[in-house]
C-alpha cells in the first residue's frame, strides 16, 4: 500500500462524511434562518424558540434519512473490506 492509496481512501471518507452531514445541517440551517425571521420580526427572543424547533427538524430528517445513511456507509464499508487483499501487497 502507497500513499497515493491512503490518501484516495481518506479522500473518498471525508466525501462521504460530508455527503451524510449536508441534508441534516442544510435542514438545521434553514429552520434556524425561519425560526430567527419569526423572532425578528415578532421581537420574541426566547432560546428555547430556537432550539426546539430545530432539534425537532433534525430528528425528522435523521429519520428520513437514516437508511440512506446507513446504507452508504455500510457499502463504503464493505467495498472498503473486499479492497483489503488488493491492498496489501
């Protein structure tokens, strides 16, 4: 195994952390920009009124997304253990 090979599969890792990060902090984001307009504009600035909701919307979106997830890591998983022969030489 060479550098390069390391290096490819670190690669491929943080593209798939970073494929299974975005729904949920994309959907966190856009509850916390809707939550701070509310807030704004009704002068209403309680901190629970901003963790709530978004707690509730990543939860949803975890289990919306779950088995996608799942799924992508255990194939990057598995492609990951049938490359090992082919990587010690």
């Amino acid at each position: 195994m060479n550098d390069s090979t390391v290096l490819d599969i670190g690669q491929k890792a943080l593209i798939l952390t970073f494929t299974l990060c975005a729904p949920v902090l994309a959907l966190g984001l856009v509850v916390g920009v809707m939550v701070s307009i509310f807030q704004a504009a009704t002068q209403i600035h309680e901190m629970t009124l901003t963790f709530i909701p978004k707690m509730i919307a990543i939860m949803a979106a975890l289990i919306v997304c779950g088995p996608w997830m799942l799924n992508q890591m255990v194939t990057f998983t598995s492609n990951l253990f049938s490359s090992i022969p082919t990587l010690i030489k």
